[in-house]
C-alpha cells in the first residue's frame, strides 16, 4: 500500500480506557488513516458490521464482551473470518496468546508500547494486504528476541550485609516477634573473600553455623561496645570450636577490663560448661586507633556513640559506597523538643563529628528505640527517641535508613506502627530517605 493511499484505509480502536484509544487514533490520524473507536466489546462487533474496517486493534479486557470473545465471533461469521486483528493489550500471558493465535491473529501489540511499533506494524499489516490481494492472519504472536530481554541481576560488588540479630537488651521469642526477630546485635558484611562480623548478641550463633558449613578463613569481628546484648552469642559461635580459624577481634579503646579477659570472663567455670582454652581457633585481640582498619578492599572507620561506656559506630568503605553501623547512640540525649526546630548551634556542634561521620552514606543501620513518650521516662539509658533519631537522618543526608536495636518490649504489630510513625515523621521534614525495620536474617548490597 502506497503513503498516499492511506487515507482509504480503515482502523476500528476497541480500547475501552479511553486515554489509550485517544492516543492510538491520534498517532494513526497523523498518518492519515481513517480511524473509528469503540468502547467496550458489544461496540466493537456492531462498528465492524456497519464499518466494515479492514483493520481492527483490539484489547483483550474489554467490558461486555472480551476480547476473545470478539474474536471467536469474528472468526465464526462469514464476513469476517479474515478480517485482520492486532491484538494490543497489556495482559501479555501465555493461556492468552495461544488462545489468540488459534483464533488467527496478525500480530500482538504488548502494552505499553512506543509511537513507531504501532505505525510500524499497522504499515507492514496493509503492505502485506495489499501485496497479498486480502488481509492475511498469522498464527503467530511476535517474540523478543533474546538479546532484547531485560534480565536485571542484582549488583553485589560493593558487598553484602545479612543482619542476623536486630534486638537490644535481651533475646525474645513467641508468635508476636515472629516477623523482626528476637536476636541481639550482629551484622555481618561480605565482600569478595573477606567476612566481618560486627557485634556478637545471640544472633552470632546462627551466623556461625552458616559460617561452619565453608572451610576455615580469617574473620574479622568488631564490638562496639561490650554490653551483654552485643557479646553474649560468641561462647556460640561454631567456627571458634574448629581448628584452622583466625578470628580478629576489635573494640575501642578505655574499656573498663583488658578485652581477651571480658569475652573469657563469660566462659567462666561458673557460667559455662566450656573454657576458652576448649576453642580451636586462633584469636588475637586488638584496640582501635586512631587509624582507619584495612581488610582487603575494605576500609573501616569507627567514631564515639552517644551511649554508657566506651562505644563506638563502624563505616565500611568499599567501592566508594559506605555503610555506618550504630546500634546504640542516644543521639540529641534529653531533648524533647520538634525535630530540628528547637536545636541551638551549641547543641549541633556537640554532636557534629557524629553527624559527619554518618553524613551520605548509603546505607544507615541506626537505632530509634523509644517513642516520644518512652523517651520522657528513660532519658540517659543510652537510646534514642524516634524523632531525635529521624533529626540525624535529616542533617546527614542519608539514603536508606534500617532501623535496628528493637526493644525487647516491642511485638511485631508495635514496630508496624512504630515504622508508619518514624516515616510520618521524616514526611514533615521533608526528608524522603528509605527507611525500613531491620529484621533477622535480612539481606541487603551496598
């Protein structure tokens, strides 16, 4: 068919949303076809019989009448058996498009598509009509070759954290924690052939069972502080009892008691049935300094944590990507004010190291333990209100926040409205970082 003979072709749209059935007949009006629209599929067969189109594109969830059906009819009449379709529909299944192609088809349009699949297939349709002598039907749907499948993968280089305790304080069990968890504090980061581990709660056990199934490596294992939540899973931790482990340990600096004494403390003959000289492994303890940790291609930075003690945050660099790790930080400790609004510079200063250490990162995981009213009664427990935390998260600039260090005291349902809560809040300063509840044996890639 020539450009100039368009204009004596005709095309029936049975779209019925009608946004769609505008944009199609005004993409094929600018061509010079002659386009007619029907709105649902009674409308369709009755504007075939009265315009006789040579051409018709046809939704498949259509009101009144499917798609199918009016195809099924078109084929049973007479007058219509070859008439040309161009099924276009989003609903681009496998049941759907071998019913069409049975039903005989020219091609399928898949929603949404672009202004020159459309012309483009309309054009060689009446080219192939008119070299043919009538509309032909296909029994054959169009289908992308493989080099145009998309196959989105997820990005790993930049490394791994699979959090495996989300708790604070104490461990917790029961039908209400079954979504977050009930472990204490432990996160571990993967990257290449380097694992570290940060902090050793009672979810360092499951860590070290999944750890035991590979051949022994080096590990690194970062405290940030040695309260019982974060150390009390390493008498635990499988890969301790086999031979052939390195495990690194590191804490900061001015604790109350020498580091190797306090994880040896807790496998005290009075405690517990095994001794540190039962472990296999082979440990070496170590202080933080004032310079960076480098583990491969990792660099680890540490600052000090509004928190009881000598505790600390931890940053992972790798990739130019970074993730903070602060479970325990009373960030803005005593303040009950709006967020941002009653802050004097003084009080910003106090904390801008820790603002600036957190400043862009990637990647969050920070705790916002009590709500407004909590905080009123535990100010000093070294945890953080929800809208203090939130007042970090906006001066930080940070892009994904998870929240971790749950109370023992909060079931699955609270921390629902808790979350909806933490998000209303950072709506109002206008923030719109990511943010989520951490939960055990979550994954995510920095």
């Amino acid at each position: 068919m020539q450009v100039d003979a368009k204009s004596r072709a005709r095309i029936l749209v049975a779209e019925d949303d009608r946004t769609t059935s505008f944009l199609i007949a005004s993409m094929l009006a600018n061509e010079h076809y002659e386009t007619i629209c029907a709105k649902d599929g009674e409308e369709c067969l009755e504007m075939v019989h009265s315009m006789r189109p040579q051409l018709l594109i046809l939704d498949l969830m259509m009101p009144k009448v499917h798609g199918l059906d009016v195809l099924k009819q078109l084929r049973g009449d007479e007058r219509t058996r070859n008439m040309g379709v161009i099924i276009c529909s989003a609903k681009d299944y496998k049941t759907e498009n071998e019913q069409a192609r049975e039903l005989g088809t020219y091609e399928f349009l898949s929603k949404p598509f672009s202004k020159d699949e459309l012309l483009d297939m309309v054009q060689r349709f009446f080219e192939r009509d008119s070299a043919d002598g009538e509309a032909s039907v296909s029994t054959a749907l169009p289908t992308a070759a493989a080099a145009d499948t998309f196959r989105p993968q997820v990005k790993k280089e930049n490394g791994t954290y699979v959090l495996w305790g989300t708790r604070g304080s104490i461990p917790v069990s029961g039908p209400q924690y079954v979504r977050h968890g009930g472990n204490t504090s432990c996160l571990e980061f993967c990257h290449g052939n380097e694992r570290i581990l940060f902090d050793a709660g009672s979810g360092m056990r499951e860590v070290g069972l999944s750890l035991a199934a590979d051949p022994p490596c080096k590990l690194h294992l970062f405290i940030t502080h040695t309260h019982w939540d974060h150390i009390q899973g390493f008498p635990f931790f499988a890969p301790a009892y086999i031979s052939g482990y390195d495990i690194a340990v590191y804490a900061p600096p001015n604790i109350d008691q020498d580091l190797e004494s306090i994880f040896r403390g807790q496998l005290d003959r009075a405690y517990f049935p095994v001794q540190m000289e039962d472990m296999q492994a082979r440990f070496e303890f170590n202080y933080l300094n004032e310079e960076p940790v480098q583990i491969g291609d990792m660099t680890i930075n540490w600052e000090y944590a509004f928190h009881t003690g000598s505790t600390v945050g931890y940053k992972v660099e790798v990739g130019g990507r970074r993730l903070v790790y602060m479970p325990d930080n009373e960030f803005l400790k005593g303040y009950l004010g709006p967020p941002l609004s009653g802050l004097d510079r003084e009080v910003e200063t106090i904390h801008r190291r820790l603002i600036d250490f957190c400043s862009d990162v990637d990647v969050l995981l920070h705790e916002a333990q009590y709500t407004h009213d909590e905080y009123s009664e535990k100010i000093g427990w070294g945890h953080t209100s929800i809208a203090n935390a939130c007042t970090l998260v906006k001066l930080s600039g940070v892009h994904k926040w998870i929240i971790i260090h749950h109370d023992p005291a909060h079931a699955d349902d609270f921390l629902e409205d808790k979350l909806n809560l933490t998000r209303q809040v950072l709506r109002d300063l206008d923030c719109d970082v990511e943010v989520f509840h951490g939960y055990d044996r979550q994954v995510g890639y920095l």
